[in-house]
C-alpha cells in the first residue's frame, strides 16, 4: 500500500520545523556555520561514491517483509524480538516506527516462519511514533513506545501473544516520551525513561518492583515502579543503551536529544559540547558510579547507541555527528562514529575512533554504531550511514582491524529514490540508511532496517541537501542469513 497524500498535514509540518530552525539560527554567523555544513555534507557525499560494496562473496541475504510491511509510512524496523507464547507457540515480532503517528500510529508485525511474506499484522499504537524496545520476561513480550513530541508516550505494553496490557503509568508519570530499553538485570526487569526532543528532561532508569506470574497478564501492576536513577554528573537527555556485563548493569547516556539543540551545536566550539557517559550499578543496593565520561573524551560522542557483550569484553557503539567548529571554523570532515571495549567496566581501548571498522581510512558518512548482535560466533555492528547506505560489519574477534563487511551498503544497493544535487551532478543514495536492529528466529539472523524517516526529510530540506521529500517513496525492510 503507497503512502496516503496529507500535503496539508505535511506542509504545516514543514513550516514549524522550519519556522524553529530560522528562529534558532537567526544570527548571521549561526546562518554562515550552516552553508558551510551543508558543503562538507554533500563534499562527503561526493566523495563516498568511491567506496559503496558490491556483495560479499558466499553470503546470500533474503528480504522478508515487502517494503515497509505494505505500508511506506513504516520508515524503521524500531524493535525485533523472538518470543514463545502461551501456547508454545515461537514467533518473531517487529515495532515500527511509523512517521505519521497521527494517523495508524506505530505497527507491531510477527511470523511465525520468518519466511518471506509470512509476517502478520499484529496491532498499531495511535499517536505513538513507534515501537523501541523489545525483551520477554516472565512468559511475556514486553514493548516500549515513543513519540518525541508528545510527553507520555513512553508506555510499556505487554503480550502473552493473543492480549495486551498497559504495563506503566503514562509516561511513568514524569511525562517522560521514549524508552528505548527494556533489560532484565539479576531476574528483575528494568526500562529507560527519555525526553526525546524536550530541553531541560533529565532521564529516568525505573525497576519493576511487582509481582508478576509466569505467563500471567492480569497479575502485572502498572503502578509497581520504582525510579532507581544514578545521580548524573552531567545532563542527561536520554537513554541509549543498557547493558548487563559481568553481574553489573551498565547504561551509555544520551547528552543530547533534540533537533533544535543539535542544530545548535553546530556553531559552538568543541570544547563546548557534552560527550554521553556511561554508569555502572553493581547491585546490592550499591551507588552507581560514572566509568566513562564525556564521549570518552571527545564530546563529538554525543550518545551510546549500541552495546554487546562477546567474548569477555562489553562494546559499545557512539553516535558521533556533531562536530562543532574548531577556533570559528568548520572542520573539513565529519568525524565517524566510534567503538570501545572492556574487559572490567573501567579500562577502556578504542575498536574504531574513525566511522570505519575494517581499517584506519575514514568511512564516509557512519555517523552512528546503531545496533550491535552476536552470532554464528561472531561480533556484528550495524551502522547509520546516510551517504552511502547502512553496513554490517563482522569480526570474529572484535579486535581493531578485524571487522568484514558482510553485506552490500544499503542491503540491496537501491540507488534510484534518493537523490541530491552536488556541483550539477546528481548522487543517488542507497534508501535503507541504516541497520537499527538485529534478531535471532530459529538459528537465522534478522536484520531490521531504517530508511528516509519524515525528520530525516525534514533535515534535509533545512540544510538545503534534498531535492523532494524521500520519505513518501521508501519503506524500512527486514533481512534475513542463515550464516556468515
């Protein structure tokens, strides 16, 4: 199904992103760093055609869900899980996050096969922008949901597999908008509390502290929560990422999360940035304490995105897309997301400071490590790369230097919806820009993709890099191999 036509809706949109980003950037230096963004944008762009894959030889990816499940207004593939029901039944389940939240609102899909064409349409979430966390606890699938304009919408609902049930009260009572995990630590279940795109919200970590029976809806309070949040050293936005290592919790922080401030930072001097932390809580009742501060010292690291634990090590993903100026001055590149690992939660060594994990050249335009999976023995790290398409990069070691790339950039090369004008030459970029979550089905893995959201379109169209509006022409996808 193609996308409905809502050109008032969206120009309305459009005008207020457009209306906050003038009043933002009225000075007249402010409007000077943005041309000069916008040329090493498309300079990257230009550059980056040099180095887009072709596929890797003997892996065979297959798609399994038509271009946004039918619906082009499904933009991510925010959430994937396996989940068991009460029957017994296995399913794998999939949360979008569906730009026009107005309307049918975030989709939840699920197979039973995995085999292409078999996903059904479980339900939608109206006024959610989209599904984002996902775990099963106590015979249940648990889902979070978002919207990043509106205060409480960071709900959790959970599934035995046939009903549902609001888990949470309303944005837990805090007005909080997103979560964007929900983790089981020591056998209790712990989920994030973000602002998504409110100034001044200081994120929340919350433990369920109920009682909940085995497959067991109605024993679930949605007032048995208990805000259990480090003190934070710095400001907190939002929640990247939690992770549990070695019989402690770990979380990477989100210094900043809206457009308007990331806009800003843009003519701010580096020095000026705030990098993401990482907090680790050791149970028993135990303080948290801060292991890694400011970007792990380059505040460009504006956020934890993805973490795994392989191997004896914890590694973690950065988003790294804010690179401020330099003295005044834009700097000629943008600098690639980061990864860093450790064996003890406190000394920490760098897999990649460059965007590139199979060597020391930058990678054009992978701005975030979004998602991280083990499998077939393997580490793997997805990316956000909106110049050249999302990559999946695979190590059997995880050590510097010893990531493949594993699949074409872009997951099927689709080069002929996303086009941007450069020096009268026309560049086609690939539509699915990155690989936001991974799923293990029946010894198969799962691949959920991001593509052309409406804030992504927004974006562009402020920094003058867009031609048309791309998101009404791309759908998010999900991929499957069964090994590497």
């Amino acid at each position: 199904m193609q996308r409905k036509k809502n050109g008032v809706t969206l120009y309305n949109a459009g005008l207020i992103i457009v209306a906050i980003f003038l009043a933002v950037t009225a000075a007249a230096n402010r409007k000077e760093q943005v041309s000069k963004r916008k040329e090493v944008l498309l300079r990257e762009l230009s550059q980056a055609k040099s180095i887009m894959s072709a596929q890797p030889e003997g892996l065979h990816w297959e798609q399994v869900v038509e271009d946004g499940f039918g619906d082009l207004r499904n933009d991510y593939v925010w959430a994937m899980s396996s989940f068991t029901d009460i029957q017994g039944s296995e399913w794998i389940y999939a949360g979008t996050l569906n730009s026009y939240r107005w309307e049918k609102g975030a989709q939840v899909w699920r197979s039973a096969t995995g085999e292409p064409g078999s996903f059904e349409y479980v339900r939608a979430f109206p006024g959610c922008e989209g599904v984002r966390g996902a775990t099963t606890y106590k015979g249940l699938l648990w889902l979070g949901t978002a919207n990043i304009l509106k205060p409480g919408k960071c709900n959790i609902w959970v599934t035995d597999g046939t009903s549902w049930k609001l888990a949470n009260r309303p944005g837990f009572g805090i007005g909080a908008k997103s979560t964007r995990g929900i983790v089981v630590y020591r056998g209790e279940l712990y989920a994030d509390a973000g602002a998504g795109s409110s100034l001044g919200f200081s994120a929340k970590i919350f433990k369920y502290t109920g009682t909940i029976e085995e497959g067991n809806l109605d024993s679930i309070n949605s007032a048995s929560w208990e805000c259990v949040s480090p003190e934070w050293q710095a400001p907190v936005n939002s929640i990247g990422e939690i992770r549990e290592f070695k019989g402690d919790l770990y979380i990477g922080t989100w210094a900043i999360g809206t457009a308007a401030a990331a806009l800003s930072d843009m003519s701010k001097d580096i020095d000026s940035l705030l990098g993401a932390d990482v907090y680790r809580y050791q149970g028993d009742d135990e303080a948290w304490e801060r292991v890694v501060s400011n970007g792990f010292g380059d505040p460009k690291n504006g956020a934890i995105l993805s973490s795994a634990v392989f191997k004896d090590y914890l590694y973690v993903g950065t988003m790294n897309a804010r690179p401020g100026t330099n003295g005044g001055e834009v700097p000629l590149h943008l600098d690639g997301a980061e990864v860093w690992r450790t064996m003890n939660g406190t000394d920490w060594e760098p897999v990649t400071t460059n965007g590139n994990l199979g060597g020391l050249q930058n990678r054009y335009g992978n701005a975030y490590m979004w998602s991280m999976a083990v499998f077939d023995d393997h580490l793997l790290i997805g990316t956000f790369n909106p110049l050249t398409g999302c990559e999946i990069w695979a190590s059997e070691s995880g050590a510097p230097n010893s990531f493949r790339q594993i699949n074409i950039s872009g997951m099927e090369s689709g080069r002929n919806k996303v086009e941007t004008v450069y020096n009268d030459e026309t560049y086609y970029r690939n539509e699915q820009y990155g690989v936001r979550t991974f799923a293990i089905f029946q010894d198969k893995l799962y691949v959920g993709t991001a593509t052309w959201a409406l804030h992504a379109d927004l974006v562009s169209l402020v920094f003058g890099i867009a031609n048309y509006w791309h998101s009404s022409r791309v759908g998010c996808e999900v991929w499957r191999i069964d090994h590497l």
